[in-house]
C-alpha cells in the first residue's frame, strides 16, 4: 500500500479525512492537503484510473488493521480436545481427584473440550460403577461452566467422558468476575480518599490547635505580670 510520495500517478481521486468526496486533483495538492491535516495520503486502490486515495493516519489505520486481523484468527482459532486422567486405577486419592478437577477447569475456561479418562486395574473391572459414580461427579462439580457433551462409557480398560464449555455461563461468571473487580477497586480508591479526609483534618486540627496556643500566650505573660505588681509594690515595707 503505497503512501505520501510514494504514489507517482498523476491526477488521484482523493477523498479527504471525513469521508468526503474530493475529486480528481493532481497528486501534489493532494499531497499538500494531507500535510496540512498532519495526515497521510494513502492509496487504497492501484488498479482503478485515476487511483483511488485517502487521507487518513495510516499509522492509526495500520494499527486497526491489525487489531481486526487479531480478533479475527482468535475467533477463527480451532478447540483442542484435552484430556485429563484421573490416575492409572480408581484407587485415587480425592486431593488428586480436585487437582484433576481444577486442570478440566482451566481447559473449559480457555474454550477446550475435555476427555476425563478413569482407568481399572485388575479386578476393578468388576466394579465400573465407582468410575462412573466418580465421573459423574466431576461432571456435576464442572456444571457451572460445562455441558456433559457425552456420557460416561467404558472403552477397554477405561471409562470416558466428554465436557464441552458452556459459553453463555463462561461468559456470565467472566462479566460477573469483572463487576467484582470494578467494585473492589472503586471501595479501595474510596477507602483510600477517606484516609485522606482524615490526615487533612488531623492536620488542619493541628494547626487550629497551634494558632489557638498562640493566642492564648500572650493574655498568660499578662496575668503572670499583673500578679507580680503588688509584691514588688509590697516589697520596700517589709
């Protein structure tokens, strides 16, 4: 995208900063009006005679540009299947059982699909209903952010169960979380102007406190010289 002197054709249909129709005009007025703007002349459309250019900032169009191209490829960008094993037998212990937990968590925040795998060992294949009840408790820890996409089911040797996000509740704890934060921080900044009052008012109670002793001094070398009269007066009789 060619700009400013970088455009060599000669007349250009310009439009100007507002969107406005310019008209044909040669490429240095052209140039000349954009610098006067402290703009750019930027050319939109080469393969269209005259050329089609527009004064703008490029640097602020750029950096919008790229910002769209961003939003655009996040928004694009395929989930991934995770998955999260619940040990190598059901005999796992339930504080590895809640950090199994907190990890299915994370992936469903971030968008992801979770596989929760319980695997058997040995005679624990006659037993599939304490991975299932397991699972299926972990699906109703994770119902506030999850939908149970496919139930639990053995395969082998394991049994699996698939989570999908629950966008409309991710996106109302997200606005919840943030409401929260904005509150915390405005009682802050409130507590803060608060301690502010009261060092300003201890300190103006200072100096009232100061002028007032001030005032008060000279009316007390007054009175301590009023009582020293009559003894001086007294003094020569005795």
């Amino acid at each position: 995208m060619r700009r400013n002197k970088e455009i060599r054709l000669s007349p250009l249909r310009v439009i100007d900063q507002d969107n406005k129709q310019v008209g044909v005009i040669e490429r240095d007025v052209a140039l000349r009006m954009a610098r006067e703007a402290g703009l750019d002349l930027v050319e939109v459309q080469a393969n269209v005679r005259p050329p089609l250019c527009k004064i703008m900032d490029f640097g602020k169009y750029k950096y919008e540009q790229s910002k769209k191209k961003n939003a655009k490829n996040k928004a694009s960008k395929t989930t991934e299947v995770k998955e999260v094993r619940l040990g190598r037998s059901v005999k796992i212990d339930s504080h590895d059982v809640a950090l199994r937990v907190n990890q299915a968590r994370k992936f469903l925040l971030e968008g992801h699909r979770v596989i929760v795998v319980q695997r058997f060992r040995g005679r624990e294949m006659a037993h599939p209903q304490i991975g299932e009840d397991r699972l299926k408790d972990i699906a109703e820890k994770l119902s506030d952010i999850a939908l149970l996409q496919s139930p639990p089911k053995m395969n082998g040797r394991q049994m699996t169960m698939t989570l999908s996000p629950d966008k409309s509740k991710i996106t109302a704890i997200r606005a919840k979380e943030e409401k929260a934060e904005r509150a915390a921080a405005a009682a802050a900044a409130a507590e803060a102007g608060d301690a502010e009052v009261a060092a300003t008012g201890a300190e103006a109670g200072d100096a009232e406190a100061a002028v007032t002793a001030e005032q008060a001094a000279p009316a007390a070398v007054e009175a301590v010289e009023e009582q020293k009269a009559p003894e001086e007066q007294q003094s020569p009789e005795a």
